[in-house]
C-alpha cells in the first residue's frame, strides 16, 4: 500500500474519489458536502491531496482546503473504499495529510467538521481540540459547501453556531504544558457523549410544533 502526495497523474480516480465519498454518507446516514470530480482534480493539480494505492486500485483518500487568506486550513473528504476498510488505512491517510499541512501551511491553524466519532478520535490524537464554531475560519465560502449537506437548515437555523458536526482545532502556535498534553488523552466516550446530545437536542427541536 502507498500513500503519496497526489498529483495531475491520478485525476483518474476523482470520480471514484467522488463516489466512494458520497456512498459513504449514504451508508452512514449522516450528512456530508458534496464533491465534483472537477473540484477533487483541482486538489490533485495543486499537490494539496494525498491518495492511497494498491498498486493501480484506488484505496482511499483526504485533501487539503485552504480558507482566510492561508490563515486557517482544513483536511476534508477522508475516505477509504469499502475494500480497505478496518485495516488501519484511515488513520495512516490522516497522518499523512495532517502532516502535508504542516509543510506546506506551517503558520496556519487546521481544522475539521465531522460527526463521525472515528475522525474525531484521529483528530485528537494529532493534538486537535474541540472548539466552537466561532473559533473556525470566518471565510464564507468554507460555510458555503455545506449547503449540499443534508443537515444545512440546521447550521441556517442556528447562525451558524453550531450543527450536528463538531469543530476541531490544531493550532501550533498554542503552547502546551505537560499538564495539558495529558489531560487531552483520548476519551471516545466523552466524543460519543458530546454528539449524543447535539443529536437529542436538534431532534427536539426539529419536533416542536
């Protein structure tokens, strides 16, 4: 298996890339914005994405967005095809794309929305924490492509304060003590805990009259 910095020679794959992602959000039931094959190759193009190949056969994916004048990046649409899935695939792309921004942005802040509490656990591992929308980038455009999202009216209703996705923030600037470093252990059940009640709470508000 190799994971390697994608370039033009893979946009081959950005319909399956394309595909993978939305059957995915099918399968899970959750919400997810959208992606062309032509906005996937334009990552490829520009070396902001990283691809996992079995030899020719597509394994899986995550690419990099920009947002705020290179203030703020985000690592998005990680997947990984069905085939490979449960073999650790997932958290070895995270990595590597998770360190590709490092490189390439060292000065800018990473984050992610996900309601998927196997992404959260990956970004908690690489130093994320969860923070507000508020401390997210500001950029309209980043909060436009979630209007394929099928959980859009719920960001809408909300100003976009908060939705069923938690923010996650890495910020290298921020200076950690032993302390906080160990306070941040990973605690999936704090995770499970934290999207249980967003969900609870949407729902209730959903069935109100």
């Amino acid at each position: 298996m190799d994971i390697v910095i994608a370039n033009e020679s893979h946009f081959k794959y950005a319909q399956i890339i394309c595909d993978t992602i939305a059957d995915s959000a099918k399968v899970r039931g959750t919400g997810i914005a959208k992606r062309t094959p032509e906005y996937i190759m334009k990552r490829l193009q520009n070396g902001n994405a990283v691809i996992a190949l079995d030899g020719d056969t597509f394994a899986g994916f995550c690419y990099i967005e920009v947002w705020g004048n290179k203030d703020f990046v985000a690592n998005s649409g990680l997947i990984v095809h069905p085939d490979y899935r449960n073999q650790g695939l997932a958290k070895k792309i995270k990595k590597a794309i998770f360190e590709l921004s490092r490189k390439k942005f060292p000065d800018a802040k990473i984050f992610g929305i996900t309601t998927g509490l196997a992404v959260m656990k990956m970004n908690y591992e690489l130093g994320y924490r969860p923070v507000t929308f508020s401390e997210l980038t500001d950029d309209p455009d980043f909060w436009k492509g979630c209007q394929t999202c099928k959980n859009f009216d719920i960001l809408t209703r909300t100003e976009q304060k908060m939705c069923l996705c938690t923010g996650m923030l890495y910020d290298a600037n921020e200076k950690k003590s032993e302390k906080d470093t160990e306070s941040k252990k990973l605690n999936g059940k704090a995770f499970q805990r934290l999207k249980n009640i967003k969900e609870t709470l949407f729902l209730k508000k959903k069935q109100k009259p």
